[in-house]
C-alpha cells in the first residue's frame, strides 16, 4: 500500500496477515525512478496480476492523470 505519514510524503507499507500488523517497507533513500508523493490518488490491487495501480490525484496542487503499475520488484 502507497500511502503518506504526512501530506505529500510516499511510504511502501506492506500488511502482514501473520502478525496482523502493518510493516513500513520504503526504501531509504527513495530510488530514483520513484513516482513523486501523490494526494487524493486511487489505489487499487489487481489480485489476478498481484499488482498495485495507482490512478490519479494531485502533485502539490498540481492535478496529476497518469497511471502507476507495481508489482512489488
């Protein structure tokens, strides 16, 4: 799940069903080809292609229209 601590900050947060909590997976330092920290996005899990799509939202106050694929590699 991509999702922010604070407004326009991008965590990895991964769930994990045995502990029943949630785990911070992001890198640090961000890789470069990492999207910029999105609000008001739609995230969305494509179960047949285990595949995270993110849609939409803004970039500062910028409207943003792309589309975000991550399959977790």
């Amino acid at each position: 799940m991509l999702g922010g601590r604070e407004p326009q900050s991008l965590d990895l947060w991964e769930w994990n069903p045995v502990t029943g909590a949630w785990v911070d997976r992001t890198p640090n330092p961000l890789p470069v080809g990492w999207i910029a920290a999105h609000s008001g996005n739609t995230l969305v899990y494509d179960v047949g292609r285990r595949t995270a799509v993110l849609c939409g939202g803004q970039v500062g106050a910028l409207p943003e229209r792309g589309l975000w694929e991550c399959d977790g590699r």
